[in-house]
C-alpha cells in the first residue's frame, strides 16, 4: 500500500499482476465478484473489463464507535484475493486499523487523499458518530467524528456505511444510547450513504459493493431503506435451509430436544431470519462454510435497525413496553382478556339489577302479547 | 323502554319496522367478521405455532404453509372489504354513512356522554335517548376499529410486501421504512391483534346487551337489516319536528326525544 498514492494510480489488474496474481487467478476473482453481485455472465466481462482498465479507487475508511469486526470481516472474507486484491487494488488510504502509518503522519495521509482525489475517493464508515457532549465520546485527532466525517464525505465520491453501527446505530444506539450514537445518513447531507448493514455484514458482500462501484461507477441499486438490494433484497428466512420445516411446521422447542438433532426451524426458540434482510443464507459465512442457522443457532437479526432493543435473543415475542421484562403481547393481551371478560360479567349483574324495571316491562308486554294471542 | 309506564296491565307497543343495514352493509360486516376470526386464529398460530411430535417427513406436512396462505387469503379478503366499506361510507344510507363514525359535531358529543352514563354506568334514563343506527359510542369505537384496521392492512401488506409476487403488496415497502424494519412491524403486528380479540368480545356482548334490554332486534339487524322502533318515537318526532319548525333540525334519526 503505496503511503502517499502517486496521482497516477495504476488499474486493478497491473496491480494484480505486480503482487503476483496470474491472469486466470484474475479472472476467477472477477466471475466471483460477479456471481457475488448477481450479475449474469456478461455482467462478468463488465466487472472484468472495469477491474483491467479502471485505475484503482483511493479509499478513505473511518473507523468511528466500532468494534472492527467490520474490518475484521472484510480482510476474511473467503477467496484469498478478496482480501489481498481488494485490501490492496482499492488502496486503502486512510484506515485506523489497517494502514502502518499513525499519528500526524496518518492524518496527513488521510489530508493528501482528500486533497489529491477530490470528488474520487470512496468514503467507507465503520461505526457511529456520537453527537452528544459536543462528540467528545469518540474524538480523533483532536477532531470530533462528527467533524472529520463532514469534512471527509463533503469531496466524496460514494459513501459506505459499514455494518450495522454506521447504518443504524447498533450497540452503542440501543437504549439509553448515552452517546447519542448516530448513523451515517443521519448526519450527511445531500449525499447518498450505501449501507451495508450487519454485525459484521458478510465479508464477500463488503467486496461485492466495492466492486460494484468500481465497475458501474455508480451506486449500486438500493432498497428503500438503503442497502444493496443484490445483498439485502430477501430475508434470510426466505434462503433458509431450514425452511421447510417452517412451513412443515416442526421447530425446536428447546435447544437440547430432539427436534433440534433433527435439524428443525429455529423459529420458536427465536429466530429471527423471518424478519432480517441479508444474505446469509446464500453466501454464508467463514468461506461459505456455515452461518448461524446451519450451526443450530438462530439469527439474532443483526443486520436489523434496533436489534438490539427489538427483541429477546431466544424468544420470538419481545417484552411488552412497560409491562416488565417477562410480559410479551400474548400475556399483556391474555390479562386483558381476562380483565374485560369480568368486567362484561360485572356490567351483565349491574344489567340485571339497574336495568330490571326496563327488562321486565319487556317481558311483560312480551308475555300479555302472548296470552293475547289465545 | 318507557320506564314511567308501571301499570299492572303492560302498555303495549307498537313497533315500527325500520330498515337500517343495507346488504352491502350486511354482507361487509359478516364477511369482516369472519375474515378477522380467521386473521386472529392463523395470525396467532403464526406467532406462536404449536408443538408437533411428529414422525412424519418435513415434506409430507405444511401447518405452518397452510396457516400463511389462509391468512394471506383472510387477509386480502379483509382488505377489499374494507376499502369498499370506505366507500359505502359515502354512498350508503344515512346509518352507514361516515358521520356516524367520526365526531364532527356538539350534537355527537351530546350523545356519546348519554350512552357513557346509560350504557356503562347504568344510570336511569331520564332523556329518553334513542339512536336508531350506531349508538355515538358504538360509531366512534367502530372509528378506532377502523384505524386498527388501517395499522393491521399497513403492518400487514408492509411484512408481505417482501414476500408477495404481485406488484399491490409491493407498494407497501416504504411501511418498513416507517418502522426501521420488519421486526417492529411484526411486533405491532401481533400487539393489534389484541386490540381485535378484546374489541371482538366486547362488541358481541355488547349487542346481545342492547338486545336484550331495548327489545328491538338488535341482533337480527346485523341478518334482516332491521330495526324495530317504537311508535312513540316517531309521534314525538313529528312533535317536535312541528315545534322546531324552521329552527336547527340537522341531519338524521339520532333523536334526541322525550316522552
Ligand atoms: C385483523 C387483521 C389481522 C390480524 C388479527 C393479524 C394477526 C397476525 C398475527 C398475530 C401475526 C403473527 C405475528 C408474529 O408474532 O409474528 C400475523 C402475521 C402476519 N400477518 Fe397478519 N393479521 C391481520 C391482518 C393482516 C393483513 C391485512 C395482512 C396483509 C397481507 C397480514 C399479513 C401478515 C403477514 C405477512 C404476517 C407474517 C407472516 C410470516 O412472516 O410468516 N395480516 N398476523
Ligand atoms: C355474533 C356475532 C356478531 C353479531 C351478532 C354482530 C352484530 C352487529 C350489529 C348488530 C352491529 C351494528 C350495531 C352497532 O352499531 O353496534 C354490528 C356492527 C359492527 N360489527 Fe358486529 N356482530 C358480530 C360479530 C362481529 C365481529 C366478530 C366483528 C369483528 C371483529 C364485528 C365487527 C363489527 C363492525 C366493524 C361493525 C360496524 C359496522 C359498520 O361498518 O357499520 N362484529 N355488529
Ligand atoms: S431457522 Fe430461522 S430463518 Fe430458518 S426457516 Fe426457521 S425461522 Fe426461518
Ligand atoms: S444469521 Fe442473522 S444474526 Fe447471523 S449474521 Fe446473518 S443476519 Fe446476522
């Protein structure tokens, strides 16, 4: 990684070639890439063209409140060139964690990227800004974050939020959330943020959308919500392996059953792939090798905003806000059952009593009706 | 309901048949009915799906497939069927109409308090109060019923919208947005859906109560459409209709009438 990247950067392919990469090492990292994207094949040729011809994107990576499992996750993510072409190929200017350099000479390095890339580089976030105190919870540099990331993303050219901090908050913005953790596209203005979210999200899904913007040079297709839809379209109930024993309606019910030896829904002991969008299900984790669900745990949901507070870990139903920790919406709503059915059957005697001359003068007239018809 | 009347020979009425519930009112209210019947059932199942021992292959069952598809089908059932009573709303008779549900005027107000004190806290009725179509407490609950609805159709279509193939339920993805995501719309989901067992109850009871003590048919209204009223009501209405003659005689039979 070049400390200060010369204002010719070379393109994705010569630096494969320089760090020893044969051509066909090189073109199997593209149909991957591709595959990972959804692409088609012809979609293929467009990601290996872009990465032969494309000088490389300087990159600018923030680290913010964070844990780096992001970090952590990009540089395993499963092909070995994934991490050592892209680590390398997108030269990762800036990047606490990664870069050798530190101190003044990091910032400077950072300034350099800013100044000689402008409007060029690819802002990457890792974590949340927090806002409260004036910020003075996460400061670097004698800077607040909130003031680095203004000044980083005013010349960017695409913005990432990785992981579910910078894209919602996470951790640090679950209740009493006493930083004020904020995400990314809370605090930039006019710019459009990727967010890739996840605790950490999948390392092939990080490289997919660097690609993806490297190749089409621009924003790849966002959901509603922000995420890549190629990534964060499904949920990972929807590509569960598991699945038909969802809807076969077989579930473990505890985790030491035999239905959990059988390898049954995780639903009930809870699950929450019904309700999470990502991509664990198809790409897995760890080279493909497993994910949550297929080692008998269920999904936390992590890729989720709130997922902290939204939900018990082992339980579907969460707690019913201001009824107590054990309360979920079916005990709240069995005791309010039972509160109103008494208070039917108290209304029913009061019907009786208060309203006997009422009742009465009906069954009266009722019963002369009656006898009139003798 | 004429509580002066307290002779040993019963003063007998004279009722007049009063057509209040069209069919499409009618057919709307027991296809709502059973469509919410059927959503709370398979919704709670959904949400909490019983234990099966089961020896049998995972492809040889489907409960839990049979239980999305009902409620899917309920649901799409309970949708249309509401937007229609949207509609009929506007367009139906004067007892289906929109005024009945949202309070609009003093007069409304008026009402809802007498039936507070006469329905809920059994105090004797000196007014002598009649409402022919919703009562003014019936007709703003049946409002909150509706945006109940409203929340259940959003929540609804929003958890759908991912899983439907059609392009109606994919409008509602921006419902996700609104809640941060799915796990937040399925607990709203489920919490409303108490709202519909408890307002289930409490309507049932409560019109086998105004049947009971009114002795108009209240019941059978909902089958024939028709209402039952007394003859003294409609001579005191063309009383005091005489009496206000020219002053402020609004819009309907929510009478306020005094024997
Ligand atoms: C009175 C109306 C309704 C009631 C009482 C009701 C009730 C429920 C309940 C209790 C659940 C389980 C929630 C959980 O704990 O996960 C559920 C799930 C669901 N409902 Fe409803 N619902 C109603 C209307 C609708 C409507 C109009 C739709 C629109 C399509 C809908 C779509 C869904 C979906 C998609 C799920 C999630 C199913 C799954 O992920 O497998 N519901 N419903
Ligand atoms: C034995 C069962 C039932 C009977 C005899 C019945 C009867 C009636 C009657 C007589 C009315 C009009 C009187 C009034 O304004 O209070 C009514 C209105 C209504 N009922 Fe029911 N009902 C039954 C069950 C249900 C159920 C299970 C639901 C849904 C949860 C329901 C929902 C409604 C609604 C929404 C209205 C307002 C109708 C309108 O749009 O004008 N009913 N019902
Ligand atoms: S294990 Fe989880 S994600 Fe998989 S089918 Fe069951 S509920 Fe869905
Ligand atoms: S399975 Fe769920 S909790 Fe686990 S990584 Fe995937 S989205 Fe996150």
């Amino acid at each position: 990684m070049p400390f200060f990247p010369s204002r010719e950067m070379p393109t994705y392919l010569e630096e494969a070639t320089r760090k020893g990469y044969s051509r066909r090492d090189f073109a199997k990292f593209c149909t991957m890439m591709g595959a990972f994207m959804g692409l088609e094949a012809s979609g293929v040729a467009q990601v290996t063209k872009a990465l032969e011809t494309k000088k490389r994107l300087p990159v600018i990576w923030l680290h913010f409140q964070e844990c780096t499992c992001c970090s952590e996750s990009f540089i395993r993510s499963s092909h070995p060139m994934v991490a050592d072409m892209l680590l390398d190929q997108i030269s990762l200017d800036y990047s606490e964690t990664l870069m050798a350099a530190s101190g003044f000479q990091a910032e400077e390095a950072m300034k350099h990227t800013m100044e000689a890339h402008k409007g060029e580089y690819i802002l990457c976030v890792e974590g949340s800004v927090p806002t409260a105190a004036d910020g003075v919870y996460c400061m670097i540099g004698g800077k607040t974050s909130l003031q680095i990331l203004e000044e980083a993303a005013e010349n960017a050219k695409a913005i990432i939020a990785w992981g579910s901090c910078a894209s919602n908050g996470c951790v640090q913005a679950a209740k009493p959330n006493p930083t004020s953790a904020t995400p990314i596209h809370k605090l930039v203005k006019g710019k459009p943020v990727i967010k890739v979210p996840g605790c950490p999200p999948i390392g092939e899904v990080m490289a997919g959308v660097i690609v993806h913007v490297v190749t089409f040079d621009r924003l790849p297709e966002l959901d509603n919500i922000g995420r890549p839809k190629a990534f964060y379209s499904k949920r990972v109930h929807d590509t569960c392996y598991r699945r038909p024993f969802y809807d076969a309606g077989l579930y473990v019910e505890s985790f030491d059953d035999q239905n959990a030896k059988k390898g049954y829904c995780l639903y009930k002991v809870g699950c929450k792939g019904p309700s999470t969008y990502n991509a664990c299900g198809v790409m897995r984790w760890n080279n493909g090798v497993s994910f949550p669900i297929q080692s008998g745990h269920g999904c936390f949901g992590c890729s989720e905003e709130n997922y902290w507070d939204n939900g018990r870990l082992y339980e579907r139903a969460s707690a019913f806000p201001g009824f107590g920790i054990e309360a979920d919406a079916d005990k709240v709503g069995m005791a309010a059952l039972g509160v109103t059915v008494g208070a039917l059957a108290v209304h029913a005697v009061a019907t009786n009593l208060r309203k006997k001359n009422l009742v009465s003068n009906l069954e009266k007239e009722g019963k002369q009706s009656e006898k009139d018809l003798e | 309901m004429d509580a002066t009347v307290n002779t040993k020979k019963p003063h007998i009425k004279y009722l007049r048949r009063v057509f209040v519930w069209e069919l499409p009112v009618r057919i709307y209210h027991w296809l709502n009915a059973l469509a919410i019947l059927v959503l709370i059932v398979t919704g709670l199942y959904i949400g909490n799906p019983l234990a099966v021992q089961s020896n049998r292959e995972a492809a040889e069952t489907f409960n839990m497939g049979y239980m999305r598809i009902i409620h899917f089908i309920a649901a799409y059932i309970f949708f249309f069927n509401f937007v229609f009573r949207i509609y009929w709303g506007f367009v139906g008779n004067k007892y289906a109409n929109w005024r009945n549900f949202i309070p609009t005027t003093k007069k409304y107000w008026k009402e809802f308090m007498h039936v507070i004190k006469i329905d809920v806290l059994m105090m004797k009725d000196k007014g002598h109060h009649l409402e022919v179509g919703h009562n003014a407490v019936a007709g703003f609950t049946y409002f909150l019923t509706f945006i109940a609805f409203l929340i259940q159709c959003l929540t609804g279509f929003g958890l759908y919208s991912s899983m439907g193939t059609w392009w109606f339920p994919k409008m509602f993805g921006w419902v996700q947005v609104i809640f941060g995501g799915d796990i937040m719309m399925r607990q709203i989901h489920h919490w409303a859906t108490w709202f519909f067992v408890l307002f289930s109850v409490v309507h049932v009871y409560l019109v086998f109560y105004h049947d009971y003590v009114e002795g108009r048919g209240e019941i059978s209204s909902m089958g024939g459409g028709w209402k039952f009223i007394e003859q003294e009501y409609f001579d005191h209405h063309q009383e005091q209709k005489a009496n206000a003659a020219g002053t402020d005689n609004t819009d309907n039979t929510q009478k306020e009438t005094t024997v």
